[in-house]
C-alpha cells in the first residue's frame, strides 16, 4: 500500500466520522486500530480525530485510491466504522457510495459489503486494511 493511499485511507475515514457531526468512543477506537495498522503516530492520529468536526479547512471529497483492491477495503472498514455508533447515517452512506462509484466499484459489491457491516453491527472482527499492510 502506498504512502498516499495510507494517507488517503486515514484521511477518507476521518472524514466519514464527521458526517453525522458527532464522534463515539468506538469510532476512536476503531480510527486508532486503524492509525497503528497504517503506520501513523498515536499522537498524530489522536489529534486528527479529535480536531476533525472542527476544522473547517479539510476538503470533504472521496478518496481516490490507486487501485481497486485498496477501495474495497475502505469501503468494507469504512462500513464498519459508520456502524460503530449502532447507526448508519444517510451522509455516511451516500459519502461511501460516491467512493465506491468514484473508484469504479460496482454497487452490487458494495450492497453487499453493506449487509455484512449490518450484520456485524459495528463491531468488525477484523480490519480490511490489515489485508493490505501484511
């Protein structure tokens, strides 16, 4: 994975967290699980997320990943992570599909990518990115 799409992953997810303007303990944890899978200093991420409703100078865009594979895997923890709070808000699932269109993913992948997250109600055994590190 590379140091851009670990960037644009961080960042993309960060921006989700902010689509129902409020952040939960288990969208912290979950951002910083994801914080140490990609590398990223603790302090760093942490600050990240606690300034994120806040700042006002952050483009709200979906990111655009360099390949397929790395997308899919946004899309399956960024699904996770807007379950965190028991509750898929509509911001956070129309910012998920134009990621998933904006990356060429087809919507059947990600309808049932989302019946997965629904089914697992926030709490992912596992992270998706961890695919991608390892």
């Amino acid at each position: 994975m590379t140091l851009k799409d670990r960037s644009l992953y961080f960042k993309g997810l960060l921006l989700l967290i902010r689509k129902d303007r409020q952040t939960v303990q288990a969208e912290v944890d979950l951002m910083m699980r994801v914080c140490g899978i990609l590398g990223f200093e603790k302090k760093f991420c942490a600050e990240a997320i606690a300034d994120i409703l806040k700042n006002p100078y952050i483009v709200d865009e979906p990111s655009h990943f360099s390949r397929e594979e790395v997308a899919a895997c946004f899309i399956r923890d960024g699904l996770s992570l807007a379950f965190a709070d028991k509750e898929l808000h509509a911001k956070e699932e129309q910012w998920l599909r134009a990621t998933a269109d904006l990356n060429g993913l087809g919507m059947d992948l990600f309808n049932r990518e989302l019946e997965k997250a629904r089914d697992q109600g926030g709490n992912p055994k596992r992270l998706f990115v961890e695919d991608l590190i390892l």
